[in-house]
C-alpha cells in the first residue's frame, strides 16, 4: 500500500514569501503609477504640440487660400494689361483696395505685399514699405520638414512685416510661364500665440481633469493595497497564534492523558500482580477472606477501566471534528429548555437558579446541542463552585451587535492569575474531573465567532461571560416559534 507524504511548509518561509509578494506588489504598483505619470505627462506635451501644429497648418492653410486668390487677380490685371512689369499694380487700385477690405477686420494678417525677382518690394499694404529692397537672409525659421508649411517662414524683417514677428505664405507670380515675383501675406505669430493659449487651456483642463482621477484612482488603489497588506499580516499573525496555542493545547492535551491515565493503569497493574500471586498459591492456603479480597480486586480492576473509558469520552468530545448544523436560535427559549432538563439535578443538589431574560428575542446562528452543552457545562462548573443551597444567576442581554449569556455563582471565586488558564485543556481547580468541560465550551463559542471570559464578582464568586454574534433580521426571528415549539 502506497502513502502520500504530506509535507508541511515552515511558517517562517510562508511569511518571508508573503512578505516578498507584499514588496513586488507594492514596487510593481509604484512602478506602474511612475510609468503612468510619466505617459500622461508625454500625452500632454505631445497633446499640446499637435494643437499647436494643428492650428498653424490650419491658419496657414486659410491665408493661402486668399492669398491664390489674390494673385489670380493680378495676373488677370497683368494680361488685362499685356505687360509683366509689376510696376503697373502702383497705378492699378485692385490691390490696395483689396487690402483695404480684408485687413480691416483681421487681426491675423499684419501685412501683404508683392516683391519682384530682385527682392524689392513693389507694391505694399503700407505705401511706406513701397521700393524698399529685402536683406539677403530676411527670415529666422522655414518649415522645409512639413510639406503643409513648405513655403513658409518665420520673420520680423522691418522692410516687410514693420518689425512683427510674422510667418510669411509665399505665392509665386506667373505671367507667360515665367515667375516674374511673388506675392507674401503674413500671419500675426502673437496673434496666433493668443488662440493656441486659449486651446491650450480647453486641453490642460480636460488632462488635469484626467490627472486628478487617476490620482485618486492610485490613491485608492494604494489604500486598497495597504490595507490588503495590513490585513494579510494580522490574518499570518493571527493564524501563527492560534497555531501556537493549537501545538500548546495538544502538549497539555498529551499531558493531561499521560496524567488522567497512568494513576488507573498503575492500580490495575498493582491488582493484576496481586492477583497473579494468588493464582501461584496452593489451593490449600486460599481463605474465604482471601477470595474476598480478589473479587474486590476485580470490581476495582473493572471500576478502573470504566474511568478511563469516561475519561477517553470525554476526550474524544473534546477533539472530535463533529459536523456542526447551525440554525437560527432564540437564546431564551434554549435557556429555559435546558432549565427545564437539569431542574430535577438542581433540585436535588439544593440550587436555586434565577434567570433574568429580556422582553425580545435574542437570535443567535449556532447548533442548538452545542448551546446547550455549553449552559449545561457552565451551569455544572456553577454547582461545583458552591456548597448545596446557593444560587446560580443567569442573565441574557443584548450588548450592541452581540447577545450576552451571564452564568454566575456564589463560590469562593476564581483568582485572577488564573481565570484564562481555567479553559485550558486538563487544567481544574476542583480534586475531581477532568478539566476538559469549560475547554469544550471555550472551542464551541470561538466556533461560531463568539468569545467566552471568567470574571470575579464584586460580592464573591465568579461569573462567565458569553459574546455570541446577534442575529437581527426579523424574518428569521419570525420563524423561531416554528424551530422551537417542538421543545
């Protein structure tokens, strides 16, 4: 028969390898959160480029238009004329009158002239310019790149733009296929630079909009993140505790059965010796009083194993991993159903009990038998506690979000330094028993999210406290009558 070795990782190496995903989570977060400020911060400057691109290839494109159109008309004036001396446009109003109509109007055109092949200007939209001759280099920037913007230049040359920075359109003059000048129509760059601003401020609202929300979203992811973070290392802390109190329950545990069970078998060994020796002896010699005595040795022998096969009952009560059938209770009809069931056994142990319930129901999700198991044990713990004649006080309250169960007693109390150990496995402060009853309704109540603690009273004795979680809907509350008329 083959087995399967089942392998136990350390939970040092668990909490160094959960520590080592936290930090690449936490690196790969801050990464991806660098890398997404640093592509927003490239989408704005590229946004804001093309704006810019955008508008220039647009406002060029619009006073190239005129711009044809207008030399279309002085050629029409040249051939009207059989000359192509440009000279003739001075006498001719065409242009100026043209000029005069479309820059009235119009910030964005500071200028337009004709300049003849020997760059001398001919005719201007300011009559002044007329006859003044262009310097050799008289731009700063062309745009030789974009084929949009192939024929235009970024000056400010005095002699034709009046010492403002424009971007010049060129159209060349044709006149019997031969290029006889060209005509220049600017684009005020200040006045552009006005209009991108105003986009530009449409734009950084929308990416600064953009940025916030992803700022908050990083925001809320990293505090997902920490908390995450925080909760898995309180769930490792929390699971390494209860592993540690689990290893520390199962030494006690062994403890407990090596010490419950050592002192039966030491007698039933000395009873089987004894016995032995007898069987030895000639029949002669055995008495009636010898006899006696090794059938008294018998029932002792039997009493003995009878001890331990309660002992291990108990035990297997305690570790057995029953299957637990939660349902809906109301913990004062389970109080007084079980009031009911242990009343002759308190009667005969001379206990009074008074039990103080409230007016509304107090639901509880838990197996109705272990409930019940639980009262009976903290109800048995209260009887040991005091001499026949006491009173035992049970009270049910609700705390909040919690139903509380009191069971109290009028012993001589429970010391402090060791109302926690009192729910240890085998740990009892009476001669008899087996120490395992308040460890079975510790683990019953930690079962279904509660929590159980041992108080002294202000007036002597002890007092146990149950916290169980409330159930507040009422239409389970409404089916309890159902679930407990059966009781």
């Amino acid at each position: 028969m083959s087995h399967q070795l089942e392998y136990a990782v350390p939970l040092d190496y668990q909490d160094r390898r959960a520590r080592i995903w936290t930090w690449l989570s936490i690196a790969a977060f801050a990464i991806f959160s660098i890398l997404g400020l640093l592509l927003a911060l490239w989408g704005i400057n590229h946004d804001l480029k093309q704006i810019h691109q955008t508008l220039l290839q647009s406002e060029v494109g619009r006073i190239r238009s005129h711009a044809i159109r207008t030399v279309a008309n002085i050629q029409d004036e040249l051939h009207k004329n059989s000359s192509q001396d440009l000279a003739i446009l001075q006498q001719s109003d065409y242009p100026r009158r043209n000029w005069s109509r479309s820059f009235q109007n119009d910030r964005s055109r500071p200028f337009a002239a004709v300049i003849d092949p020997n760059n001398t200007v001919v005719i201007h939209y300011d009559p002044a310019l007329e006859g003044k001759q262009l310097p050799q280099i008289w731009f700063k920037q062309a745009f030789l790149d974009d084929a949009a913007l192939a024929d235009v230049v970024l000056t400010d040359t005095a002699n034709l733009t009046n010492g403002v920075l424009a971007y010049d359109i060129q159209v060349p003059i044709i006149f019997q296929d031969q290029t006889i000048g060209t005509y220049h129509s600017g684009l005020n760059s200040v006045w552009l630079e006005d209009l991108y601003n105003e986009k530009k401020s449409t734009a950084l609202s929308f990416w600064i909009w953009l940025l916030l929300a992803m700022l908050t979203f990083e925001i809320a992811a990293a505090a997902a993140l920490y908390y995450t973070s925080r909760r898995v290392a309180i769930l490792q802390e929390a699971s390494k505790v209860a592993r540690s109190r689990r290893y520390a329950e199962i030494g006690q545990l062994m403890a407990g059965i090596v010490h419950e069970i050592r002192n039966p078998l030491n007698a039933m060994r000395l009873n089987l010796h004894v016995l032995h020796r007898s069987e030895q002896m000639p029949r002669e010699m055995l008495t009636d009083e010898l006899a006696l005595d090794r059938e008294t040795m018998i029932h002792e022998t039997q009493a003995q194993i009878d001890c331990v096969e309660s002992l291990l009952r108990i035990l297997q009560s305690y570790t057995r991993a029953d299957i637990a059938r939660p349902e809906l209770l109301d913990m004062r009809t389970e109080v007084q159903a079980t009031l009911n069931f242990v009343r002759p056994l308190l009667e005969h142990r001379e206990m009074l009990v008074v039990a103080r319930m409230p007016e509304q129901s107090l639901g509880i999700q838990m197996d109705r038998d272990r409930f019940r198991q639980v009262l009976l044990n903290l109800l048995n713990n209260a009887c040991d506690a005091m001499q026949p004649g006491g009173t035992i006080e049970i009270s049910l309250r609700q705390d909040q979000n919690s139903a509380l169960l009191i069971v109290s007693d009028q012993g001589t109390g429970i010391p402090a330094a060791i109302q926690e150990r009192i729910f240890e496995p085998f740990y009892s402060t009476k001669n008899t028993g087996t120490g395992l009853g308040l460890a079975i309704v510790r683990r019953h109540i930690e079962d279904v999210g509660g929590e159980v603690r041992c108080a002294a009273r202000a007036n002597g004795g002890s007092e146990f406290i149950v916290r169980l979680p409330l159930q507040q809907t009422k239409a389970l509350l409404a089916a309890l009558p159902q679930q407990t008329t059966s009781e």
